[in-house]
C-alpha cells in the first residue's frame, strides 16, 4: 500500500515540473525529439535576437498540456544565460491575483507592476520601493469607502495588495476606472525610472540585459459575449486592449486562451504580437491517421519516470504492456489526461499490480462521462473532424469548434507541415449507443 501512494502522489494531475533538480528527473523533453520546433528555443530565440527593442508574444496550448511546466525552463534559460544573454525573469500566476471571470486589461498591468517591483526587491533592488508604496496607498485610500482591503503585508511578497472585490461587485466599474486613470503614472514611474535604473543594476550585479515578464494562466479566463455585436472579453482583452498590455517598456509574454488563438483573430494576433506559439499535445497519432510509435514511447518514459521516482518498476504496475500502451494511447498525448488516466486507475483496483480490466473500467469511464453531454450535432461534428483531421472552413462553425476545444473532446497537433487535429480518442470510444 505504501508503493502504490508513493505512485499515486507522483501523478498529481495539478502539479507543473518545477525547474529544479527533482522536476528534471521527470521532465521529458518532447519537443527535442519530435516537435518541428521547440517552442522553448523559439520564445528565447525571439527575445535574445530583439537586441534590446521590447518583444511581446503570445504563448497558447490546452490546458494541461504542459504550458507552465515549459514556461518555468524558459525561465530558467534565459536566467543562466540562454543564447549568451541573461535576463530578469518576473513570472505572474495570474489566477492568484486577478478574477478571471472578469478582468481588464488595467488590471492584469496592475498586478504585473505589483510582481515586478516585488521580485525586484527581492533581488536586492529597492529603487522605486518607496514610490510603489506610496502609489498603492493612494490608491487604497481611494477605495476604503467603496472595498474592504486587506491589510498591506510586508514580507516574502512585499507587495501583497490585494483588493477584495467578489463580495461587492458594484466596486469593480470603480476599480477600473481609477486604475485608468492612474496607470499613466505607473507607466512612467516603472518606463522612467524604475527600469532603466534596474537594469542598469542588474547588468552591474547580475549580468542580466533585459527583463521579462510571464503572465501565466490568462488561458484559464472563461469566454463569453460582452455586448450585442458579439464582442468577447477576450477578443476585448488582447486585441482591443493592446496597447494597454505592451505598455510597459520591457519583454512581456502572456499566455492566451486557445479558443481565441485557434479562431479567425488569429491573424489580427499576430499582426500585433508575432506568430503565436503554441504548445500541442504529444502526437500519438500522425496527420494521416496513423498511430506514432515515437508519441507513445515518450508518453511511456513520462509514467516510467513517475513510477521510478515512487519506487516502483513499470513490470510492478502493469500485469500486461498493453494496458499502459491503452492509457498513453487514449490520453491523446495530452499529459495532464494521462495523469487522470493513471490515478483513476489506481483509485479503481487498489493494489498492484494494475490487472487489464481495471484499466478498461477506467477507459470506458472516462469515455463515458466525456461523452455524455455531446449532442446529435455536435458528434457529427466530431467525426468529421476525425476523418479530415482539419479545423472546419465554415463560418458558422466557429462558436462550435472554439467550444470543442475548450473543452478539449478536439486536441491540437502539430508536424512539419503545421498543425493539424482530431478528436479527443476517448471519444472514439464512444459511439451513440453507448460504449463499444
């Protein structure tokens, strides 16, 4: 019982590769063996070749596909020196400081500054300190009557300012509009002063040349209309609100939800961004519909690892080399679904090793539950996706396909061609009647 927790507790469906030791030792490099491109090499290929100028991309993918685990090793690189260039890397997990049912744009650049200046401070770099302090008292001042605040904490996060507002949502039209008012000055303060003087301090005591910015988890906001010509906030957020989020007079990567960046926008993105970079799924399969070897061998090697770190040997886990080969196959090459695959599972039959059955009962399962909510219309649609492996060319599609991507019964590939997709394989399980 001991092993299979230890095995459990390694496939924790949640949980990013930190990009220290004990992350490495499970990471895979996917990307190196089998991607056209790695997206990694591409972000910092096209911040280390700007020669300084600001660079703002858009990194998109599934969720749980693999997007942090990523973003945390171009940290890293660009931190040691990737391309003989260092950088000050601030990361922002936006999700813990912004509603993502309802953002603005001033908001997410409010709380980039508030990360930035923190993380700077903790670099050792104190100028603009007092000024960033003076500016977020202000501005609660301004809000005591209308908000509860919480109290200004000093300490790992010295700028923990966090504004309460689920509880009175009358307060955000206030919100904004003080923000708007008052972000001019911000930019100022942090294009003027704060980052010229920063950078020079850190050339001085860190070697770095330039800083960057990662606003994770803005993939995580939910679309919807925001008004009758069928504006939606994230049309609003990242196109209407552009020059608000490339303000800032530093390197800024934003990761974006998919279902705008898989959209006729996609263009108009990247007119104002560059290409788009996307991370796919692990290709199981191959453009023409073919099973690929080398996506299931590396999906292989992701539970060999999680197993070795438990303790246990692949041979412990699975009575046959067909079960997992079920499980990678069926994930669709997406991790955090292989994940969920292997501990259901576990949760299912309670012991090793896994017996052919309990992972069949897991497949059908999940098939099942992923299935049921699909309409007569919307499985139509799924098969022909299957068999043209291809976004669909009609207009009237699109709210659809933005919708079955989301929701990921369609996963997003990509091969030396460009990018191609099909249905979720869990689908494939399924037919109307029921479970084949």
């Amino acid at each position: 019982m001991q092993k299979l927790a230890a095995l459990y507790r390694q496939f924790d469906p949640l949980r990013p590769l930190e990009a220290d030791a004990q992350g490495d030792a499970l990471y895979v490099d996917w990307q190196k063996e089998l991607a056209p491109a790695d997206v990694k090499a591409l972000l910092v290929n096209s911040i280390t070749l700007s020669s300084g100028v600001p660079v703002t991309r858009l990194f998109t993918g599934h969720r749980g596909v693999g997007k942090t685990t990523e973003l945390m090793r171009v940290k890293r690189m660009l931190e040691q020196g990737a391309a003989g260039q260092k950088l000050f890397v601030s990361l922002l997990l936006a999700e813990e400081w912004v509603d993502l049912q309802d953002v603005s744009a001033s908001e997410v650049v409010f709380q980039i500054v508030r990360q930035l200046v923190a993380d700077l401070r903790d670099a050792g770099f104190n100028l603009g300190w007092t000024q960033f302090l003076e500016f977020f008292k202000e501005f609660g001042d301004l809000l005591k009557t209308e908000v509860e605040l919480r109290s200004l904490e000093i300490g790992p996060d010295p700028v923990k300012f966090g504004v309460v507002l689920k509880g009175v949502p009358g307060a955000r039209p206030l919100l904004r509009k003080l923000l708007e008012q008052r972000l001019p000055r911000v930019y100022d303060l942090v294009n003027q002063v704060v980052l010229p003087e920063a950078q020079t301090w850190l050339r001085e005591n860190r070697g770095c040349v330039g800083t960057l910015l990662i606003v994770d988890q803005l993939d995580r906001i939910p679309q919807k209309v925001i008004n009758e010509r069928g504006l939606t906030n994230h049309e609003n957020l990242y196109l209407d609100s552009v020059g608000t989020l490339r303000a800032l007079n530093c390197h800024v990567l934003y990761v974006a939800p998919i279902e705008l960046v898989y959209s006729r926008l996609r263009g108009r993105l990247s007119n104002f961004y560059g290409q788009v970079l996307s991370m796919p799924a692990i290709p199981v399969i191959t453009r023409d519909g073919r099973e690929n070897p080398d996506g299931l061998a590396i999906l292989r090697r992701i539970v060999a690892k999680r197993a070795s770190r438990a303790g246990v040997d692949l041979t412990d886990v699975f009575t046959e080399e067909e079960s997992l080969a079920r499980l990678c196959r069926l994930s669709g090459g997406h991790v955090r679904s292989l994940c969920n695959l292997v501990r259901s599972t576990l949760e299912l039959c309670g012991r090793l090793p896994v017996p052919p059955e309990a992972v069949e009962q897991t497949l059908r399962t999940w098939a099942a539950d992923l299935a049921e909510p699909l309409r007569a219309d919307e499985w139509a649609f799924l098969k022909s996706v299957h068999a043209s492996r291809q976004a669909p060319d009609r207009r009237e599609d699109e709210e659809l396909w933005n919708s079955l991507q989301r929701e990921m019964f369609v996963l997003n590939y990509r091969d030396a061609i460009g990018s191609y997709c099909d249905w979720n394989p869990l689908v494939g399980l399924v037919s109307r009647g029921g479970i084949r």
